[in-house]
C-alpha cells in the first residue's frame, strides 16, 4: 500500500517480494511519454520501542538501538517517533547488589574456549521437571547452548554429547572453563576431555566470578526470564519454556563482547530474522498451556 504523508492510503498493490510492489496507475489529464518509468519507495509499518522491547523478551532500549543502527537482523522496523517508556517489569527484575569483576580478555578463534556452569537447583521444578541448566558459551562468537537438567550428575552427558556434534560439525574444543563442582570434575568427563587434548581451566573455590562470562550470561538469562514471567503474569514452574526462549533472543541480540556480528550470525553464517517475533516474546504455546493450566489450578468459585 502506497501512503501520503500523513498516512493517508493513495494507491494498492501486489507485493511480488521484499518491499517491491506491482501497481497499476493511470495519469491524466498530461500523460507522459511513453518510456516514462516510475519507482516507488516501500516501508512495513514500523513497530514502538516499547513493542519491540517486549518482543525481545525485555531487551534493554540500547541493545535495540544498536540492532537497528549496525542492520544486524532483518524485518526490524521502530517507529522512531515512539516514546522509551519505563518497563516495571525491568525495574522488579534487574535489582543487584554488586557487579561481578572486570571482563575477561575475549578470544577470537572459534573453539578455543568454552565457558561452562549449572544453574540450580531451583525450588521450582518446571512443567517438564528439570531443576537445573546447564550453559555453554563459545568465549570468541558468544552463541549460548543451554541443556535442561532433572539431576546435576547429568551435566557431564550434555557437555559429552555437545562436543561429539561440534566435532560432528567440524568443530574442535581447545579448552573448557568452570567451576570445582562435581558434575563436571568427574572421571567420566576428565577421561573424555584428556583423549581427544581438552584443557581444563578451573576457577578457585568459592570465586565464581572468575568465570564471568559463564556468570554474566547466567544472570542475563534469569532476569529475562523473570521479567516475561512478571510481565505476563505466568507461574513460575514455566522457567524452562521462558529460559529456552531468552537463550534464543540473547543468541539474536547485541553484544557489546563482539560489537560487528551478533552470535547467531557468528555462529551460523547469516543474519537472522526477528520480524516472527510476537509481543513480550515469548512463543504462544507457552502463553496457552501456562494459562490453561493456571485456569485448571484455580478454585471452582473463582
């Protein structure tokens, strides 16, 4: 649809593919030469920070900014007129008491070093009964994985598995950096790691913050999580679903760490597309099955 300035519809079309578009006009009373050609500029309707702060699962306004500044992703169009708006979401959500360290030197080789840590065990078990997850992060592209866990002794399998498909994909780890827990200092995943020459480097005890980066993201995540939950009013046992969610936003989002490519692009050669996603981000089977349940919990009086 072809729009005045103050969006007022002049003229209809067929779309034939990104923003080109078939019209038929017929001008009087001049026309004019026959070879005479036209060409119009088209734009989709550009969505509010505010919307689009909701459909990246609470993104902060800055990490947007950048996305839409650096033409990161594809089918991202703000309405830049839009007012910033204070999220109460945010705000309950991101209270601390005290940042972790300075941030550790990046690598630049793919493989070289890979950040590990469980999270857990939380009170809550989740609508599939996992209590912990583990995390994966490739210090030199920043993709995540995270793997969800019923017993931290499972740890040690998912990091097995996770190496056999990068070396499946052509991939090789270099080095693995974590924590002093027993889920990954164990005979089974030294044994794995020393045959195929996988250093492990292990934090001191009791000072988690050596491992920010593993720390930092972990914090991300549970923040992100919390705010959708908050925001749309779900119960807790949803975390899985919502963690899920806010490892695939962090993985399509803005990082300060790799300031020309974002993760997803790092990772898999090209650049994602984000105009799927819906308001307040989270996938719609989450938001039906957390509200039928929810429905299901409630008292017949109510």
């Amino acid at each position: 649809m072809l729009h005045m300035n103050k969006d007022v519809a002049i003229a209809r079309g067929n779309k034939l593919s990104n923003k080109l578009y078939r019209m038929s006009f017929k001008l009087v009373p001049k026309p004019p030469p026959n070879d005479y050609k036209f060409s119009f500029n088209t734009n989709t309707s550009a969505l509010s920070w505010e919307i689009w702060h909701k459909r990246f699962g609470h993104v902060r306004y800055l990490g947007l900014q950048k996305l839409m500044d650096k033409s990161m992703v594809d089918g991202f169009h703000i309405d830049m007129h839009s007012p910033r708006p204070d999220c109460v979401a945010c705000t309950k959500a991101k209270h601390s008491e005290k940042p972790f360290g300075l941030a550790e030197k990046r690598v630049t080789k793919l493989g070289k070093l890979m950040h590990v840590d469980l999270w857990g065990k939380y009170e809550i078990a989740s609508i599939h009964g996992s209590q912990y997850y583990l995390i994966m992060i490739d210090n030199a592209l920043r993709y995540i994985t995270v793997e969800f866990l019923k017993k931290k002794s499972h740890a040690s399998a998912k990091i097995s598995e996770y190496m056999t498909h990068q070396i499946a994909k052509g991939r090789s780890l270099c080095a693995i950096k974590m924590d002093r827990g027993s889920e990954f200092v164990n005979e089974e995943l030294t044994k794995r790691c020393h045959s195929q020459g996988i250093r492990f480097q292990m934090t001191a005890p009791y000072l988690p913050s050596q491992n920010s980066v593993a720390e930092h993201m972990n914090r991300t995540l549970t923040e992100l999580t919390q705010m959708m939950l908050m925001a749309l009013k779900l119960l807790q046992f949803l975390w899985e679903p919502t963690i899920a969610h806010s490892m695939y936003i962090c993985n399509r989002s803005y990082t300060s760490a790799r300031p020309d490519k974002m993760p997803y692009e790092s990772w898999n050669g090209s650049k994602p597309k984000v105009s799927h996603l819906r308001e307040f981000g989270t996938p719609v089977w989450i938001l039906l099955q957390g509200q039928q349940i929810q429905r299901k919990m409630l008292p017949k009086s109510q």
